[in-house]
C-alpha cells in the first residue's frame, strides 16, 4: 500500500531543494539552499557506483527555504535508533501497525538489511524535532524475464501530517525511484488508491494495471 | 505482470484434481485423481511445516482427469535444467524475455535461491512431452508495519497456449498463494490487466488498487 490519506489535498506552498555531495553534507549544512536542484541531482547520479549512491544517500539533505522560516529534513536509511524517533508512530498513519519491540524491531532490521541493496526503507527526519516524518521502502525483485531483468516495488509510502506541504512525499518518492534505477530495474512500480494517482503522476508515474489482494486475515 | 493474455478466455473442460502427499507421490502415479481435492489439500496444508511444504511442493501432482484422455503435470519449484525444458520460451509468451545464456541462467537462479522461501518460482511440467508448461512466482517482502507483517508478490504468471483450459494456471496461482499464506503472509497481492480480472476473481482475489509504473529504460 502506497500513498495514504496524508499525500491527498497537499498544498505546496514552498520550494524544496536537493542538495547532494558529501563535501557540503551534515546536519547543520543549510548553506546549499542556493545551488540549482537539477544540476546537483544529475551530477549526483551520474557520477554514482552503488557504493557512492549509499554514501550520498546518508548525506543527501532536503532543505525547505521560506521566506519566514527554513527547515532542515536529513534523508537516509533507516536506522535501528528511529524506532525511538517515531518511525513506527509515522506508520500508524498509514495502516494498522500495532507497537513493536524492541526486539521485534530490530529482529526485523536485521532481516532487512541482509538484502543489501534489493531492500530500502528510507527516513527523512526533522532536525528540529528529531523525529522521522517521512518514509517510504523499495525492495528489487530480480526476474528471468526482460533478459534477467529487475523491477523495484515501493511501498508503504508516509509524510508525518504535521509536515504537509514540503514536499517530501514526492522526495521520498524519487529517492526510491532513483534507488531503484541506479541499481539496475527497468522499471519501478507501486499500487495505490485512486485518489493518490494525481500525486504519483507528478513524480512521473503513468498508471497501468489493476491490483488485486487475498487477504489470508 | 501477471496474466498474460493466455489467461483469457479459458475454457475449462476438464476438471483439475489436486494430489498431495509423500505416500502416493511419483511421476507415473495418476491413481490418486478420485480424491476430494478439499480433503487432500486441507490435510497437507495443515500439518505443513515450512520444510514439510517444501517436500510436498517437489511431489504434488495435478491430474487433468478425461475420459478420451489423462494427463499428469507435475507442480514442483524451478531447477536449473528446466532452462532446457522450454521455461524461458513459456516465460516469451508472457512478455519480452530475450534469449538468456546457461551462464546467466544459473547466476540469476543462484541469486534467488539464497533468498531461500521468500521467492519461489514454481513449474508445470508436462511428462508427457517434459516441457514447462506453466510457471508463476511469488516473492515475500517483510514490513514493519501489520506487527512486522509479510506479503506475498505474485508475478509472472503464464500458461502455454498448448495447455489451456486445464486450470493450470488457477492451480499456479493457488499454489503460490498457499506458499505466501504458509510462510506468514497476512495477505498476497498481484498486478494484472482489467481483462484478467474475472480469472483472478475466481482464484479468490479481490480488486483493490491501482498500479502506477515508472519506466527506466
């Protein structure tokens, strides 16, 4: 499930910015708010290996410039710490997802993390607050069709409802997109309500066919 | 993708009989077609262990029983050899999938297999002409939501032009669905076309949402 109730009625009312590069990352660089999205984002990409691209995704920042106020929103992977920074709060405004462990959690995180790069959940987290207020996943199925080819599935996509308006369901969105190319897919896809398919055809998807679910419980 | 265009249309002459169990297992073994298939199934899935539906899986039969005619498909997981047993020319009929070298064949079936049970590709093949006949798969992605859930991603359904109306193909889907349920899913999910949608409506699934794709390449 992707794109819940909290991507609908979104209001930009500000400019949200890529910035990417290791030399001008960490947590209090606001200064490259200036830069040019589009030629930060190519060259980040361009000059990627899949280890690069791990490295710019610890550090890449989204800043939110504002005449009256400038925020600061770290995009990253998900960290075994952001269960205690409201990571499964965030979920709960998406679907049923009931209080998990400790335990569980990181029981979980380390499933997860021994798939390497065929599985991505990533966090933007809010400096201010220090509270996750986005995530998303991506996970990479490899096939035998399309000459062995690779497809990535996101999913459980949120934006905290406190956060609406930057943007940052569609960062979150192209974040994982681009994780998905630079790793090789032909193409990436998602299910979604119908009410949501105006927001993901601004982030460049194109509707095509019909989920269909059995639910076992 | 799932449902091809093989899928529509399906004329279901012959009734399908589904036959499980270690005892009565073997390739030339069609006595076991007078069974209830209700009973039969609700008796393997019920006492399956993961590893357990691992050995029922490499022996089930399906029988298509006829009076002018008797066929045995095997069900059973993929093997490197079924690269010789037309599997990659089945998976043509589905979509593009270019000719793929034994080399690259056996890498990316090495790849799948560390993932152990969360991917599956299963297989029909017909003993009496020991081609791949219908294929399937499913892969199981973990959540953090849903208490840490798991769903199942069917994909890649087809069914050879030459077997139709033997409800292979709701056989296909059936299985990999048992395998989602047996290794904790809380629900499994597909993609097809408006067209196939009665087909999967008669495997049990119901229209949910949307697909939006985003195409790399």
């Amino acid at each position: 499930m992707v794109g819940p109730q909290l991507l609908r009625n979104r209001k930009v009312s500000r400019s949200v910015t890529f910035v990417a590069g290791l030399p001008r990352c960490g947590s209090g660089d606001s200064s490259g708010g200036n830069r040019q999205p589009s030629q930060q984002k190519k060259k980040a990409i361009s000059s990627s290996s899949l280890l690069d691209l791990e490295a710019q995704k610890r550090h890449c920042l989204y800043t939110t410039a504002n005449s009256a106020e400038e925020e600061i929103f770290r995009v990253r992977k998900l960290e075994i710490a952001d269960k205690n920074k409201g990571f499964i709060e965030l979920l709960q405004q998406l679907t049923v997802c009931d209080s998990v462990s400790d335990e569980r959690f990181q029981e979980r995180f380390q499933e997860l993390a021994k798939y390497g790069d065929d599985h991505l959940v990533c966090v933007i987290e809010d400096d201010k607050s220090g509270k996750i207020v986005a995530t998303g996943s991506v996970f990479i199925e490899k096939k035998f069709i399309r000459n062995c080819g690779k497809v990535g599935h996101i999913e459980d996509v949120v934006v905290d409802s406190s956060v609406r308006g930057k943007q940052l369901g569609k960062k979150i969105v192209e974040f994982l997109a681009d994780h998905a190319r630079l790793t090789g897919c032909y193409k990436v896809i998602l299910d979604c309500s119908t009410d949501n398919i105006p927001f993901y055809e601004r982030c460049g998807f194109k509707q095509k066919e019909v989920q269909m679910v059995k639910y076992f419980i």
